[in-house]
C-alpha cells in the first residue's frame, strides 16, 4: 500500500529540466518543428497562462 507521495517541484531532490528539453526536442521533432535545447531552456519557471 502507498503511504508516502513526495513532490519534486523545484528541482531540490531532482534536476529534471534536461530531461524534459530533451523530450520537448524530441517530441517537436516529429511533428517537423526544430528546436534546440537553449530554446527550451528559456521556459524554466515560466507560466503557462497569457
């Protein structure tokens, strides 16, 4: 049974933001759209909302 459920969301116990430019460029890169990882890069702790 789960007891516990830790949330990372500031990059203290894991530095995930490699991670997820690598995705980002990855996943772009099917749908034809060039990005490299400094573009991504540019997006860490920005909001989602206009």
């Amino acid at each position: 049974m789960l007891k516990y459920v830790i949330f990372d969301m500031d990059g203290v116990l894991i530095d995930s933001e490699p991670m997820h430019a690598r995705a980002a460029v990855n996943a772009l890169s099917h749908y034809g759209v060039r990005v490299d990882i400094p573009y991504c890069y540019r997006f860490i702790g920005s909001t989602t909302r206009l």
